[in-house]
C-alpha cells in the first residue's frame, strides 16, 4: 500500500496550513520568515493548493482521493461538500476526532493493525466510511496496551469532540449520532476551487 511520506511542517508550511489540523501542536512551519513573502498565485495554483491540502490533512494520494471526487459528484447536493463528508466519515478521521489516536496519521496505522471495532466487528481498513447508529471501540485486547490505557482516569486528555458523534471514554467507545455535514468541518478549505480543479 502507497504511503504519504512528506515531512510535516515543510508540507504544512507550503500548503499554508496549521499543524495543529492534523494534530501537531509542537510542531514549527516558520523556519525563514521572510521567505513567507511569495507573488500572488494564479487560479489554477489556488486550485491546486486546496486540492492539495485536504489530500493532506486525511492522508490520501491522488487515485484515491479522485475516486471519492468522482463519487460526491454523483450524489444529490454541492459535489464540494458531497466530498468533505466523505473524507470526514473515514474510519481513522473519525478514530482521530474521538482522541483515540493524537493524529490521523497514527490513526490509520492503528486502524490498519486492527485496534478497532465497527459494531463488534474488526475493521483494519482506514477508509471505510461510518454510518449513523455506528460504535466504534477500541478492541478488547488492546485496551490494557500503554497507548490506550492512557484514555480513561484522572490523568485522561480532554478531547473537543465533534457534534456528530458521541464519546464514552470509560468504555472505550464512540458512536456515530449522525451524518456529518459542512458545518462540521474544522479547517478553513475553499472547496469550491477543488470543483473548479476536477471540472477542467
């Protein structure tokens, strides 16, 4: 399987996006301030700079992520919207979201390792798209692992959890309360310029 393997901040700094979206808040893009100082982009490099950046932000290469173009063009609504909901109903986003794993990167490999389950059953595949009424868990025998022992007590990080779903921390669980919509999404993205950049 194909993996994204671009540094961080260097990638956040060029797409002009904060680290702390795919949750490195340590993380520092200014290295030469007044390199930061660049001629106004055209349409096109607009274009290419959103598309670039949400491929980013959920981890995914081109083939992949013009598929789900080519899926949210087919559904009834904005096709630019139509195709965030689907990056945000992936499973590892959404293990990510519920503070299960600290970025979506290791969301996805903890995913790909079957840490978790969708309505009891395993699911290793950090694409697959959650429904309403959907619990995801971290896996019985995982939860004693220092990675997750971590996510219940006192000493438990605080975790701001979107309005879509539900989290029981004590349980281990998280439940999709329903479908997530434009609003949900937590990162400036003109979605529209990626429509504009498929549509050429």
């Amino acid at each position: 399987m194909a993996r994204n393997m671009q540094t961080v901040a260097k990638r956040c700094k060029t797409l002009d996006l904060s680290p702390a979206t795919l949750g490195y808040a340590n993380k520092d893009t200014i290295r030469k301030p007044k390199a930061n100082v660049r001629r106004k982009k055209s349409e096109y490099a607009l274009q290419l700079n959103e598309k670039q950046k949400v491929k980013f932000i959920y981890g995914m290469l081109e083939k992949q992520f013009n598929s789900y173009y080519k899926k949210a063009a087919k559904m009834p609504g904005k096709t630019g919207e139509n195709l965030l909901v689907l990056c945000e109903r992936r499973l590892d986003n959404v293990v990510f979201h519920l503070g299960f794993a600290a970025t979506r990167r290791q969301a996805r490999q903890l995913v790909s390792h079957g840490h978790f389950t969708v309505n009891g059953k395993k699911v290793n595949i950090p694409s697959y798209q959650v429904k309403p009424g959907e619990v995801i868990e971290v896996k019985e025998t995982s939860r004693s692992s220092v990675l997750f022992s971590g996510l219940t007590g006192e000493n438990a990080p605080l975790v701001t959890v979107p309005k879509w779903m539900e989290l029981d921390n004590s349980k281990f669980r998280g439940t999709i309360t329903r479908m997530p919509t434009r609003e949900d999404v937590d990162y400036p993205v003109e979605e529209h310029l990626i429509v504009e950049y498929y549509s050429k």
